[in-house]
C-alpha cells in the first residue's frame, strides 16, 4: 500500500489495482490484527464486497405506516423513558433507543467468548460494514466516512489539523448561533496559532433562510479561511441552509465545517449534494444510537490534512485506517449502529420524520395560543426543536433584564414541581423554551408544559 502522505489527493482512485489486494504489509500496519486493513475493504466495490456475517440475530422492526405506532405505545416499545417525567428535550442528549442497547451487550458478550480472535480477526471487518451502511445512509463514498465517539471529538479533529495550516492573517468565521464549546474550540486555536475569528450576528427574529445568506455573505473576507456551520442550532433551534451557504463559500476558496450534531435523524443528508469539505454528526442524538457513536465526513482532497486526535496502529495505513483504532476500548457501541439502522429503515425514515415535524408544529402552535406569545424565528426555519417565547409577564410587572438565571429557576421549577424536563433559554433579553419532539413524544405532553408554566406564572414565585 502506498504511504499515504506520498499519495496524491484523492489517492484512493490514483492508486493501482495491485494496492487494493489485502497484503502482508497491510496486516502489519495494524500491529497483531490479523484482518485486512481497513482501507482496503472500504474500497471495494459494492459487488465486490462481502459483508461479514452478523454472529446473532437483530431484532425486527414495525413499519410505522400508521401514527398509533408513535407516542406513548413506541416509548414504552423502544425507549427507557421514565413514566414519572415529562421528557421534552431529547436535544441534550438523544434517547438511545433500547434494543440498540441490548444489541451493544450482544456484541460485548460475544467479544469476551474469545476477546483476542474478536479483536484481531472480526472487529474491523464489522466497523467497516457499519460504516459502508452508514455511508449509505449519508449519501457519500464510504472512503470518505469515518466513526467517532462524538461530534466534539470530531471538530476538534478537525480544527486542530487545519489550524497547522493556518496563520495569523488568516480567519475562520462562524455565526453567533455556533454551539458554545466550538466556540472555545476555536479560542483555544487562536491563542496557540494567532488565527482571526470573525462572527456573524444573526439578528432575531428572522424570517426566510435568504435572510440567513444575506447576513452571512456581508461578512466574507478575502482572507476568510474556513466558515463553520452548525446545520441546526442547538441554542436557537434554527436550520442553517447548509448547501447555499457551501455554495457562496466555494465560489470564494473558502473551505466547510458542518457541524451536523442533531442532523442525523430528523434531516436528510446527502454529502454529495452538500458539497461540504467537513461534515461531523452524531448517531446518539436524534438517530436514538447508543452514546458515544458519531460519524466524520471528510471530503477526498483534505485526507492527508486532517489526523486523528489519537495516533495508533492505523496512522500511515491510509485515511480509514488512521481513525478506525483508537486503541483498546469498547467498540460495541459502533457495531450496534446496524440495529438503530434497521430501526429507522424498518419503521420508515419518512414516516418518523412527518410525525416528528408535524409534532413539534403543532406543539408550539399550542403553546403560543395558550401563552400569546412568538416564536424565535419563522416556523418554516425550524426542524425538530422549535424556541416559543414564554409570557412576557412571567417574572411579573416591571422584571429586572432577563438573564441565565431566570431561565435556570423556571427550568428547575419544571422539573421540581411539574416534572417536565425541557430546557429554558435566556435569548435577546427574552426567555424562550426549546421543545424538542421524537417519535415517543405526543401532544398532550406539550399541553401539560403549557399549563405549568400557567401556573409558574399564577404564583408569582419568582419575584
Ligand atoms: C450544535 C452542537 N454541536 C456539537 C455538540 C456536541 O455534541 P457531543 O457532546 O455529542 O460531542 C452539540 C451537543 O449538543 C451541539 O448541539
């Protein structure tokens, strides 16, 4: 196999058909491991792949071709949700879905019948055919897919390789609705290599995504190096026009960071179509994957750019290679992938997503009518988490500035007193809470939210 930092971009296509044959060699670049290397078997084509045999059997899932299979009935079928909590904030953390975590003791079980010959001889196999599956799914060529336990471990992946690239005259520009951590991400690049950063300040409310892309392109710079893009927000729960905006980046040389966090599930993605150099999203948030299980897209030509935040056996094997083995852990997680697959194949992609969107419209249609109030933003910008604004008067007549506080003390009020775990946002000088709606969650859970916080407001508690 070519050394990969001698090989050319895209060097999976430039190399010859003799490398693509399992050799000696490549079985020595992974230390004991007596599989092929990883490169090679994502390489093949889908008729020349044969896929390893799944050791047990996964579970089977209903088409969800009619809405009774949702609510309360897919909870208590495939969720762990607790009956003594309003649960309206899967965007924190996903729920994973329940036979995804029985299928992950599956594999952990069958791993310890004979850790070494698993370990050695069928566990890249298998995190290869999980991750052509999961390519699929993401419309993209497998080579350019690798696994990763979260999206927080992918940005950093990434921003830190580029940042060896970069200088001082050089600026990476993101929006003020950039999750909070990237932001630090991106600090902590500036103080190591001297790099600009720029903001875009979306104002709110906002109305059309045109408007996004209007904001957006006045704060292009000749020296805009790299724009990031948080595909949907999590503060804001707004959806940011991933492909136009790739498309007034590349037309200036500027290179795409996606952080597609809760993408997966409730969006469809297609790399090809977006057309993003970068693109990261997790499996454990809205796809329902055990925790710890995250995908990274990284287009053919920055192969070579972009290394693992972790150097193992694979590093020089080539791209796939490099990411695959991170060192001694728990894979499980990964292989499960197959069954949160099957789950959203099974069931119906579309179907899953009509309920989860029509859910959430017509949750926060509820609230507004019930509280008089707006949402954040237009209600076409949203995906599966909506901002609806709680009553002006909630803190009472003549409130002190709405801070973090406020919106941490009504949070705490709903969970303590009402049982309703859903988020509160200080937003703009207003307080906002964030819905967020699943396959498990149903309207009447929305309608209990909306008199809570009736009744926070009917105490006065809070002033
Ligand atoms: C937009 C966004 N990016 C990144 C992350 C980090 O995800 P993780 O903790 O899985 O790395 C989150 C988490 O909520 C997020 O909302």
């Amino acid at each position: 196999m070519a050394d990969e930092e001698t090989a050319g971009p895209c060097k999976y296509e430039e190399e010859t058909a003799q490398d693509t044959i399992p050799s000696k060699k490549a079985r020595r670049d992974f230390g004991s491991f007596h599989s092929s290397n990883a490169d090679e078997l994502i390489r093949l084509s889908k008729e020349d792949y044969d896929p390893p045999v799944i050791p047990f059997s996964l579970p089977c899932y209903q088409s969800g071709d009619h809405a009774d299979l949702f609510g309360a009935a897919i909870r208590k079928s495939q969720f762990c949700l607790s009956d003594k909590i309003t649960f309206l904030n899967h965007g924190a953390f996903g729920c994973t879905l329940r036979s995804a975590m029985d299928v992950a003791q599956k594999w952990r079980e069958y791993c310890e019948t004979e850790p070494v010959s698993f370990i050695d001889r069928e566990l890249i196999p298998h995190l290869v055919y999980v991750s052509r599956r999961l390519a699929e799914f993401v419309d993209c060529d497998p080579c350019d897919l690798v696994l990763v336990p979260n999206v927080t471990t992918a940005m950093n992946c990434i921003l830190q390789s580029l940042a060896r690239t970069m200088t001082s005259d050089d600026v990476i520009l993101f929006f003020n609705v950039t999750y909070g951590a990237t932001k630090k991400m991106l600090q902590y690049i500036k103080d190591l290599v001297g790099i600009q950063l720029d903001e875009v300040k979306l104002s709110f409310p906002i109305s059309s995504a045109q408007q996004i892309l209007e904001m957006f392109a006045a704060c292009l710079k000749p020296n805009t190096k790299l724009v990031i893009i948080d595909h949907v927000s999590s503060n804001y729960g707004i959806i940011l026009p991933v492909k136009e905006l790739v498309e007034i980046c590349h037309e200036r040389g500027v290179l795409v960071l996606v952080d597609g966090a809760h993408a997966l599930g409730i969006l469809p993605i297609s790399m090809r179509s977006f057309g993003a150099d970068f693109y990261t999203t997790n499996c454990h948030k809205w796809f329902c994957g055990p925790k710890g299980t995250a995908l990274m897209y990284i287009s053919c030509q920055h192969h070579q750019a972009i290394n693992p935040l972790v150097v193992s056996h694979g590093f020089q094997a080539g791209f796939n290679s490099k990411f695959i083995w991170t060192g001694l852990q728990d894979y499980s997680p990964f292989l499960a992938l197959h069954t949160v697959l099957n789950f959203w194949q099974q069931t119906g992609v579309d179907e899953m997503r009509r309920y989860m969107f029509q859910l959430v419209r017509s949750a926060a249609a509820l609230l507004q009518k019930s509280w008089g109030t707006d949402l954040l933003a237009d209600v076409s910008l949203f995906g599966t988490m909506i901002l609806v604004q709680l009553p002006a008067d909630i803190l009472g007549g003549g409130a002190p500035q709405i801070t973090y506080d406020h919106a941490e003390l009504i949070q705490n009020r709903l969970f303590h007193d009402h049982h309703i775990e859903v988020p509160i946002k200080a937003l703009e000088g207003k307080l906002y809470v964030r819905i967020s709606a699943h396959v498990y969650n149903e309207l009447d859970q929305y309608s209990s939210l909306a008199s809570a916080i009736v009744d926070i407001k009917s105490k006065r508690i809070l002033l």
